[in-house]
C-alpha cells in the first residue's frame, strides 16, 4: 500500500520533486531512458546495465536522492504471471543498482505488469515496448 501510495505521489508531482536536483546534472535522461526486456526475461541486456550505469552515476552524485523502479510487461500471461515478472525485472535493476555501489535503503520497487501500457496493440512491436522498467527520482533520502 505505501508503494502504491509513493507511485501515485510520483506520477502527480514529480516534476516538482525534480526541480530541486541542483546543478547541471541531466536528469530526464536518468527518468526518461527505459530498460527493456526479451519475453518472459528478467536478465538485464547489455544496452540495458548501460542505461542503469547512467542512473547509478546520477544517484552517486545525488546522494540524498532515492529511485523508484516500476517493471512492467506486455499482455501476453496471466494478471499473477505478469505482476511476478514485472516484480522480478524491478529487483533484477535493484540487485544491478546495489551491486554497483548504491544503498538498497535508497531503491522502491513496484510491479505494475500488464497493467499500465506504454504503446497500445496486440503485436509484436507494441509488446516490445511494453516489457519495460521506468525510474523516478523521489524525495530526500535519509538512509545514505
């Protein structure tokens, strides 16, 4: 339920939040760029740990700063399967994040699998873009 709740606060204010990041640090790259993930997979991909290293370079430099990962999945499996999987992709960045150096204290996790789609469709291309994690930066972090 806090998690539930810590979404809805992000989606409605996140900008707000943002703003007070500081300095030149470009952030809607660390929200903007998603991970994505083959079907029925978890294992991060090259372009992926990539993508997470620019997140872990952005949270080492904001240290009072927390990220919430959201997995998702495509429509494809069962409501059970699909919130699994999404919770599996969003631990699988949590174990990369920390394995690089950041406090696990500093990391909310959340599935939303099939849930909230990205692209719209029954097909390949839309289930794609759909297999996906999403970051936000949230609120002060207390637990460096």
């Amino acid at each position: 339920m806090k998690k539930a709740l810590m979404f809805l606060l992000v989606m409605g204010i996140g900008a707000l939040v943002l703003q007070g990041c500081g300095g030149n640090f470009p952030v809607n790259p660390v929200i903007n760029e998603l991970v994505h993930f083959d079907t029925d997979k978890y294992n991060l991909k090259p372009e992926a740990q990539r993508a997470l290293d620019y997140k872990v370079a952005f949270l080492k430099h904001f240290p009072g700063r927390k990220i919430f990962v959201v997995g998702h999945c495509d429509e494809r499996a069962s409501d059970k399967y699909n919130l699994d999987l999404g919770r599996h992709r969003a631990e699988e960045i949590q174990r990369y994040l920390v394995n690089n150096g950041i406090n696990p204290k500093r990391i909310e996790l959340m599935t939303e699998g099939e849930r909230r789609p990205l692209v719209p469709g029954h097909n390949k291309a839309a289930w794609a873009q759909n297999r996906r994690a999403e970051f936000f930066i949230i609120g002060l972090n207390t637990a460096q």
